[in-house]
C-alpha cells in the first residue's frame, strides 16, 4: 500500500494563548526534511511533557477529514490547507478505521511505526475559536495518529507513505481510542486484559491501560 504524501509541516514555538506557548501552527515545507527519533528536524513542540519526544514523535492527520470538519465548523480559512491540526504529515485515503496500532511505514526513507491514536486538548478549541472541537474529535475518533521513528531518513511532500508491516490487525486506532479513551472499556474488559501483551503501544496509553484495568477488574 503506497500513499502519496500531500504535504511534510513544521512548526515553532510561539506565543498561542495569553503568555503561554504552542506550536500547533504548523505550515507546508517543500524540501526534504530529516527524521530523526525526536521527529521532524526544524519542528517544535513547546510542552514536551504531553507532545513530542519518542511515543509522539511525528503526528499524521488525515485530509479526509477536512470536508467532515467544514461541514461541522462551518467556512474557516483554517481548513484550506493542511495544517489545521497541528500535523506534520498530511495525507488522503488513509485514516483511523485502516490505520492499525504498530503499523510500520516506510515515510520518505525513514522507517516509523503507529504508537498511539492522538489525544486532543483544549488547544484545538481555542486554535478553532470554537467550543466542542475537542469533544467532537473524541465522539468521531478523528483523532489522527502519532508515529515514534525507527530509522532515521528524510522525507518531502510528494514522497509516498509505505506500508511494510502491519503485526497488530486487531487493533485499529479508532476501536483502540474509543477502549482507552472513548468511554468503552467498562464493556471490553478482554480487549484490556490482551492489550498487556501488545509492546509498541506508548508508554503513556501502557499506564491509561493499567488504570483502566484495574479499575474495571480486567487484569
């Protein structure tokens, strides 16, 4: 499965709401750019303890999404181009339901691998200027995804993303979020119980997991 990328983005550090800052605005870049294990090379993050760092390394939001979120927002100039989201990789025909946790892509010629759906905060609220964004990338599991690097390489916008691996089929990231996240893990004690024994989810959603297991008596 090859998937063109639409476009590679980065973002600085910058003032986002009151004195604290985000670097949520990312824009399209048309040369090469380096992966690295930390991400994108020329990309930042500015609160690394919830974004960035090896789990969160590389962030993918899917194009397809942007008619549903036109339709639900109404017109902003946001939505014309990637980068609403804050992603760093932008694509089409890809998307939560066919996007499975450890899938490993060849992206440009970097090697990476799914970790975890994305967790939204209220920053997507506030970047849309619109109450409920946030909700309702919870309630649709429009989430995007993130992916930790395993080889270094570089990747542009009109390389293709690869698909070379895909050892976890049972667990797409929409029914992965929606156990962990969404509200169904009271029902899906045995989903919690076999997910223990999957390694390549991040570490953050190993400890969600544990929480969520013990609290349901699924361990």
């Amino acid at each position: 499965m090859e998937t063109p990328i639409l476009a590679v983005l980065l973002g600085k550090a910058r003032p986002f709401r009151g004195d604290e800052p985000s670097a949520i605005g990312k824009l399209p870049v048309a040369c090469a750019v380096a992966v690295g294990a930390m991400g994108l090379s020329g990309d930042e993050q500015a609160d690394r303890t919830v974004h960035g760092g090896v789990d969160k390394a590389i962030h993918h939001y899917p194009a397809d999404h942007y008619d549903w979120w036109r339709e639900y927002l109404g017109d902003t100039p946001l939505l014309d181009a990637p980068g609403a989201f804050g992603e760093n990789i932008s694509t089409s025909g890809l998307d939560e339901e066919n996007v499975f946790l450890g899938d490993r892509f060849r992206l440009g010629t970097a090697l990476v691998e799914v970790s975890q759906a994305r967790q939204p905060c209220w920053k997507l609220d506030h970047r849309f200027q619109a109450r409920g964004v946030m909700a309702q990338v919870v309630k649709t599991r429009r989430t995007g995804w993130y992916y930790r690097v395993l080889e270094p390489g570089e990747v542009r916008a009109g390389d293709t993303l690869d698909l070379v691996d895909r050892p976890w089929p049972e667990w797409s990231l929409a029914s992965l979020f929606a156990l962990l996240i969404g509200g169904e893990a009271k029902d899906r004690p045995a989903d919690l119980r076999a997910l223990r024994d999957v390694p390549v989810l991040a570490e953050t959603w190993k400890v969600r997991r544990a929480k969520l297991a013990e609290q349901f008596g699924a361990d």
